[in-house]
C-alpha cells in the first residue's frame, strides 16, 4: 500500500507533528491497576447472583449412571443442582472442526456431561447456591453413581486396534491428520554428508493465569438479554457462539470484558463450563457466576504442546542443509476445542520447520489424535515452541555431525535478508525478513566470540556452562486464512470508531481487547498521532460488544498490526473531517490545515488557527453559525484486514547462556538474549515487555512446568506448589533488541510481537544444555529439562 | 456450618465490625465483605501471593489467615496503601517501566517490594529477585519488576542521601 496522499514526499506517513509512534509512554490504566481498582470478572457482583460450582468427574473415562442430589437440594442457600441432561434443554452442543482442515473430526461436546465423562475434572453437575462456601458444601452431598470405563491415555498407543476407541461414532482415535512432501527429500537424504535425527518430547503444560477462568451471566428475562461479563480474548466471537447455542439473536447477547488476570491464549477458548454458567442463568433467570478454582484451572484450562515429534535433517561438509523431515504425534484430550480446533498446533508445526532456512527439500505428518485427558488447544505462540525446538536442535546436531559452529551454520542456511519476497516448502509467504541483520544483532550483543572463550576456560575448571541459539519466524497479523476460510465465524478484521467531543477530547472505541499487552495504550498513541491530539486526550474504550466495532479481539499478535492500522485509519478520517468543519469555520482552504496537539495550525507554518475545543464547541452547539448545507462529521470509523498476505510472519533469534550442575541435574539460568522484527514499533517498552514476558512463558516449560498424568488419566500435580512455574529468582536478565523491516502491507507497517519470547526460548535453552553437556557425549530432546532427567541422562541416578 | 463470630479490627485506617463465618479466609472477607477487590486471589493454598496483605505490620498470605484472626488487628490493603501515598513512588516506578502487564499480581507484588524495602536500603538485584520469589507473575518475566525496585531504591537513597 502507497503512502497517503496527505504525505510529504520523503517522509512516512508515521512522520507526524509530536508523534507518538515509536514513544515509550507509559500504558494509561496502570494507575486503577496499581492501586487495586480495577476490575476483574471474580470481582464483580450483580443483585440476585448465584455462585456456580460444578462436580467435576473423578475418573478419566466414566459413564453416568445416576446422579442424586436430593441431599445437596436441600441444604439451605442451594438454588437448584442441574444436570448435563437437563442443561442440554436449554444449550445445544458443538463440534470443534474447521473445513479447511481437511478431515479434522469431533463428537459433540456438551456443557455438561451428559452421559459419559470424558477426562478427569469435566463438569457432570451444577450446583448454584447464594454464596460460593456453600455451593461447595452442597457440590460434595451430589452423589454420582459411575461406571468406570477403560481410559485412553498414552498418546503413542491411542491409534493401535486393541486401544477403544473414546468415540466410537468416529471410528477411531485420529482427529486430524496432515501429511507435506516438497522437493526431493529422498534425494536430498542419499546425497547429504551426513544424515541425524532424534526424537524430540514436548510435555504437556498451560497457561496459569493468575486470575482464573471467570464469567459472570446475567439473563435478564424481562429483557430478553443475556448480558457476560467475561474474561475473554474475543467478545463479538463468544457473542456469536452464545447466541447460536442458546437459541438466541445476536443482538440479544452483550459480551463485557473488563480487566482479564492474564490470558495468553487461554482465554480465548468456549469452554464447557462457561457455557453451562450462562446456559444456567438463562434457566434459573437470574445472574450465575462462575470463578474457577486453582485446581479446577489445572484440569479445565486448555492445556499445550504434548507432542513427540520425531526430526531428521541432511547437511553437506560445508554446512548446506538439504532437507527437513519431521513426524509428529500430539493427543489433545476427548474433543476438538471450539471454534477454533485442537488440530492447530499440530498444523502450525508442519507450517513451521525449517522456516527460516533456504533449504527447500521438507516432508513432514502430523497425526493428532484424542485421549481422556484434559482437552488441549491454542496457547501463546502455538506451535511455534515444537517446530522452533525441532528445526534448532536439528541444526544443531547438524553442526556437530561435521564439526562447525553452530552459529556458523546458520549463517550459511538462513535465508539471506535481500532474498525477499519469497516462500517456504510448506507454503508459506514470507514478504520481508531480516534473519542475517538478527543474527549478527543478537551474536554481537551476547558478545558470542567471548563468551566461548570464558565457557572452553570454565569447563577446564569443571564448571559446565552453554551457550544455546535459536532461530525462528513467527506467525502474526492473521487475516481470515486462519479460521474464517474454515467457517468459524470469528472475525479477521478489526474496527476502530474515533469522535471528536465537545470540549475537544477524542473518544475511541476499538474492538481489540486488553489483557495486558498494552492495546489500549498503543490505541490511543495511534489514534493521537493521526488526529494530532496529546494522548492524554484520547480515552480508549474496549472489551464490550454493545460499545465497540465489530472485530476479531486480541489474539495470535493482531491487535498491533490489525487493529493499530484501523485506528490509524479512523483518526486519519477523523482528521480530515475535523479540517473539512475548521476550514469552514475559518473560511480556508482544508488542504492548507494540519491538527498539531489539538489546535488546528496553519500547514507548514504551524501557526495556531483554532483549538478543537472551540471548533468543537461551534459545531456542535452554534452549528447555526455555519454555511447552509455543510454538515460536519466529527466521527469517524475505520476497519482493517490483512488481504496480501495471510499472516505478517515476523523473525528473531534467541541466545541462551546457562550452567549445568553435573551433581545435582540443576540448570541456573545466566542470561538470555533476544533480537526479533516486529515491523514498526509502536511502542519500544510494551514490545520489549511482550518478548520478556513472552521469553519466560517459554523457559517455564523448558525447564519446570509439565501437567503430569498417570496412566489412568489422574492429574497428579494439579496446584500452584507441585506445578512449577517461573520465579523471580530462578529467571535471568532478558537483553533485547531489534531489527525493523515494516510491512508495506499497511500505513503503519506494525507485525506483531506476542509469541516472539515464546517462541524460540526453549530451543535455545535445549540446545544450550545440550551445549553445556557436550563433553559428556549426551543429547538430551525432551522438556521439561528436570534435574531428573539430566541426571538419568549422564547416568548419575 | 458454625455461626458467624463477631470481630473487630482497624482496615485501612477504618474501624470495621463484622460478623464472619470461622471459616471465612481474610482474603474473601476483605474482598465479599468489605468489597476490598484490590486483595486477588490466584491459588488461595498460599502459594502465588497475588492475596498478599500487611496485617498488623508484617505481610501475609491472606489465603492463609482466618478473617477471626484478623480480630482486633489493623489490616493494610492495597487501597490502603495507595491512598496514604506511603508506595506512590514505587507505583509510579511500576508505571514507567511498565513493570505489570495484566496487572492482577501487582498489589501483592507492590506489597512484598515494600516489605522489602523497609527492611533493606539497599538491596541487590538478586536480592530483590529472592525476596519476590514468593509472588508469581505470569505476564512480565520478573525483569522490568525488578528494573523498577532498582529504581525505587535508588529514588530513595538518593533522597535520603
């Protein structure tokens, strides 16, 4: 897309009078935040609220033979039990698949159980009371009568013909299954120097969001509304799907969402529970509330990754890799998710390995497939973990088979910077990457050259320290190819409406929502460059589908890239139609105006014409005062969708510098680094936050965090303290930097940012372990990387 | 179910008397009765210290302490501590580091830092990071956390000095 037509040739349209763009300023909600005055959903409560609480199935695979809750009925405060037979009366089920994920299937999955539980933790009552203590008490007086059934939990045997099948209806255990052979990989193997593969094991893990799962429904019955208030990453797509499971208009159906404690992906799912929570106020008519407990997050939350993927690759003496071949195998637990699928990941990985290289030869299957566990689906950065993790740890026994650097031979496989436009093997678009620019960033921030000399001396002392690199693209700004083309309606564009006030402040309403990331301030640093009004000016409103566009939300990094580029849009409109209204006032020519921190300014000269205070103040209440026949418009709306490419793909690399205590298995992070390519930053603090954090939500499960299940499908460390996640102390120094290559795909030229950290980090950790423990002849492919298993690996345990 | 008990105690500089179930966590009753949202709740076991509190001086899990223990206590909370400006410094440290993302761990992670801070003028960067070791936080990967205590402590001493 060219440059706007009020652009200065020579200048980006970015180029604006006291832009904001590029500014580090400071989020504008922090303040409530801080002061713990923001609002949550487990904050809230309505008139009349019953407090849900569910009896949950304590055996992996069970069927229902009778539920008696005259005990928990009658207990005082207890508003009604329901169950899965009775709530399917009022919310109908649903089938996670999408179309153009050929041959992806599912069974339909209930709010409540109806008949059979299918994983440990599913929902097969409710119990609604007036306070949360004594729902409870009532939940353990339901008394279930279960049969228990066979589980199927070991992913690797769930396809084999004596394993039962979870849904019979299906056939069989595969959900999805995707099969890519691109050049001549056969070839490409026979004609390598050497040839090395390795299985690679991913644990299961989730999100652990410090707020848990929350939604507060509020059927008012007079109105004929439902009203959720929800923590969710896409209120106009829970709007729609609410609606069409409860038999509802659209328009019938608000979704609110106000602060989210944290999301991730985790909250961008329809969960079971949560449509029973707003199926049963529609029933009792009355608000229910819902707040998960720590434990039932554990089971309930989507869970990531469990893949086992088995990596070859083929590589000349002279560091040329020829070919990538992966099988991946991944169980997501009895049922697709909804909308969005659990076939995803397992998708993305194919997509994904191998992509930052030149290599074109690339065969790969992903098999998916169903087990009675606790179901998984999309969390930050999906996918990119496991095929990050298997391309760097492949390049890296590469490197060793022929004995090169390991910085080195990325070098010689990266695809070079001028390359662009180009594609991968799988398909992929690529319009502009900066893989060499990263690489050198990230090589000599870290200092590469020293810290392999202060490494080789250490290792003389018997102290085992490595170094590990990880190279990786990143899927953002996804237009409709991600899910629309697949019949989900889920929106891929986003809209943004901006309107003038009377005393000259702006009003933006934007359907990008907020968990944390910073949307509402780049929001209003965008929307306050286009007009020309100081930040402090515009006031964001998000997160409500009766007060905002309709649009996708926040999710897979779009809310910078798509839905900053629709605010860019409206302010713009909203500029020229603030000129159109003072050049009328001011009798000149609009053309010859700007907005320069709220006034309007001669063009060029910047001499001050007139305030928008004032301007606004004649439009809207002397509008007597201007010439017949000229209306002004200070409102304007803007949407934005991606059309070019099907995802901004973005790149970056990682660096991980860490010890290896041969004794105890213990690994001490020392440092990590950084370098990746957003495009334009909007906001250089909130960017270098989104790969912090995002870094730490990858060295979490590289190193700590694993759901771990025995084999009769039992969670076994389903709390805070058995499973681990990143602390303060145990966290290194995040360095990051940057590379900038836009996409001309829009005016702003914003990719996204929020699965960058994620990524990439584990990979460079495995490989620096592996790193640390080359003297000892071992490889270690499987995270998280537990002392345990260090050990068992230098068979000291 | 055991009848409400009587009690009385000073919450932000407030005299409060309620009637609690025993069982009722100083977490839920500052929160469900005194509609003190600003204390959250992540894994109500003690372990995320999203519920932290001062409670007669020290901080405390308020998971972990009975609301009839708080009984003639004074119990500090994060509005508590904002409206008396006694962290003003150390959340506008916060804010210009950017230093919470979803901001649902911050008033017990601004509690724990000012702990901290009372008993250590000066404290290193490790220092600071054990001492939040009891406070998760899932969105920030600790480091612009701890950037902002560095510059809290600095404003501090500087001040001081």
């Amino acid at each position: 897309m060219s440059g706007s037509a009020d652009t200065p040739s020579g200048l980006s349209a970015l180029d604006r009078p006291n832009s904001y763009i590029g500014r580090a300023v400071p989020r504008p909600n922090l303040t409530r935040l801080m002061q713990g005055r923001g609002q949550y959903v487990s904050d809230m409560t309505l008139p009349r609220m019953g407090h849900v609480v569910y009896v949950r199935s304590p055996y992996a695979h069970a069927r229902i033979l009778g539920i008696d809750s005259t005990d928990a009925k009658a207990m005082p405060g207890v508003i009604a039990v329901v169950t899965g037979a009775e709530l399917a009366q009022v919310c109908t089920p649903w089938v996670g698949v999408l179309s153009h994920l050929k041959g992806l299937k599912s069974a339909p999955q209930y709010p409540i159980a109806v008949d059979r539980a299918c994983w440990q933790g599913e929902a097969v009552a409710a119990v609604i009371a007036t306070s949360r203590a004594i729902a409870e008490d009532a939940a353990e007086q339901v008394i279930v009568d279960y049969e228990e059934l066979e589980p199927v939990t070991d992913m690797r045997t769930a396809l084999d013909p004596e394993t039962p099948v979870i849904h019979p209806d299906l056939g069989d255990n595969l959900a999805f299954e995707r099969k890519l052979d691109a050049g001549e990989v056969d070839r490409a193997f026979a004609e390598a120097d050497a040839v090395v593969d390795a299985e690679f094991v991913f644990g299961r893990h989730t999100g652990v969001t410090l707020e848990s799962r929350s939604v507060l429904a509020d059927w008012n019955a007079g109105e004929g509304r439902l009203t959720v208030y929800q923590g969710t990453q896409a209120p106009h797509m829970m709007q729609n799907i609410f609606a069409k499971h409860l038999s509802l208009e659209e328009a019938q159906v608000r979704v609110v969402c106000k602060d989210v404690g944290g999301s991730f992906g985790i909250k961008v799912h329809v969960y079971a529970d949560e449509m029973a929570t707003a199926a049963l106020s529609k029933l009792l008519r009355r608000p229910v509330k819902f707040v998960a407990d720590r434990i039932e997050s554990f089971a309930t939350d989507i869970h990531a990754r469990d893949h086992r993927c088995y990596g070859k690759i083929g590589v000349m003496k002279d560091g040329t890799i020829t070919a990538f071949e992966i099988d991946d195998l991944t169980g997501i637990g009895p049922y697709s998710m909804y909308p969005r699928t659990s076939a995803i990941e397992a998708n993305q990985v194919v997509n994904l390995v191998g992509g930052p290289y030149t290599a074109q030869n690339y065969r790969a299957r992903a098999r998916v497939v169903f087990q009675n566990k606790n179901v998984t689906c999309q969390y930050r950065a999906v996918g990119h973990p496991i095929a990050c993790s298997v391309t760097e740890g492949l390049v890296d026994l590469a490197a060793r088979a022929i004995g090169m650097d390991p910085a080195e031979i990325r070098r010689r496989n990266l695809i070079q910077d001028d390359a662009y436009p180009c594609g991968s093997p799988s398909g992929l678009k690529f319009e502009a990457l900066s893989h060499h620019a990263a690489l050198n960033k990230l090589l000599a921030m870290m200092n590469y050259d020293a810290l392999r000399v202060e490494q080789a001396e250490l290792r003389q002392r018997g102290i085992y320290r490595g170094i590990g690199l990880a190279s990786f693209i990143e899927v953002t700004n996804p237009s409709a190819a991600f899910y629309g083309v697949g019949g989900a309606r889920i929106s891929s564009q986003d809209g943004v409406t901006v309107r003038l006030d009377a005393t000259g402040s702006v009003t933006c309403q934007t359907s990008i929502t907020e968990q944390g990331q910073g949307s509402e301030a780049i929001t209003a640093q965008v929307v306050a460059t286009a007009i020309g009004v100081p930040m402090e000016r515009v006031r964001v409103i998000l997160g409500d589908t009766d007060n905002t566009p309709y649009g996708g939300g926040t999710w897979a990094s779009r809310a910078a890239g798509i839905g900053g580029e629709a605010a860019w849009q409206a302010g713009k409109a909203l500029r020229n139609n603030i000129l159109a209204a003072a050049a009328t006032i001011l009798q000149a020519d609009p053309a010859t105006l700007d907005v320069v921190d709220g006034v309007v300014v001669d063009k060029g000269t910047t001499r001050q014409r007139i305030g928008l205070d004032e301007m606004a103040r004649i439009t809207y209440f002397r509008p007597d005062t201007l010439p017949p026949g000229f209306q002004a418009e200070l409102m304007a709306t803007r949407h934005f969708v991606p059309r070019q490419y099907p995802f901004a793909f973005t790149n970056g690399v990682q660096a991980s510098w860490l010890e290896v205590d041969i004794e105890t298995g213990f690994v001490t992070l020392l440092k990590h680094w950084v370098v990746e390519d957003c495009g334009t930053i909007i906001n250089p603090q909130l960017v270098d936050e989104q790969i912090r954090g995002g870094v730490v939500q990858g060295l979490g499960p590289a190193l700590y965090e694993h759901c771990r299940y025995d084999e009769s499908g039992q969670l076994t460390n389903g709390n805070m303290a058995d499973y681990l996640v990143p602390m303060a102390a145990e966290m290194p120094d995040i360095e990051v930097g940057h590379v900038v290559s836009p996409t001309l795909e829009t005016e702003l030229g914003a990719k996204g940012a929020g699965e960058a950290g994620t990524a990439g980090a584990a990979a460079a950790v495995a490989n620096a372990v592996n790193d640390a423990l080359s003297p000892f002849d071992v490889l270690i492919t499987e995270i998280p990387l537990t002392p345990e298993l260090i050990l068992k690996e230098l068979k000291r345990f | 179910m055991i009848a409400p008990v009587s009690i009385t105690l000073m919450v932000n500089d407030e005299h409060v008397n309620a009637h609690v179930s025993p069982r009722t966590h100083l977490a839920d009753f500052l929160r469900d009765h005194l509609g003190l949202t600003g204390t959250h709740l992540g894994c109500e076991h003690g372990v995320c210290g999203a519920c932290t509190v001062r409670l007669d001086g020290d901080i405390v899990r308020g998971c972990l302490v009975l609301a009839v223990q708080a009984d003639g206590a004074v119990v500090e909370t994060i509005e508590g501590l904002s409206d008396s400006g006694e962290i003003a410094d150390l959340q506008e440290a916060f804010r210009n580091r950017n230093a919470l993302q979803c901001g649902y761990c911050t008033p017990g992670m601004l509690i724990a830092v000012q702990e901290l801070l009372r008993q250590q003028s000066n404290p290193s960067r490790e220092t600071i990071r054990e001492h939040l070791s009891g406070n998760y936080c899932r969105c920030t990967g600790y480091h612009a956390i701890v950037d902002a205590v560095e510059a809290t402590v600095r404003a501090r001493n500087g001040a001081n000095a």
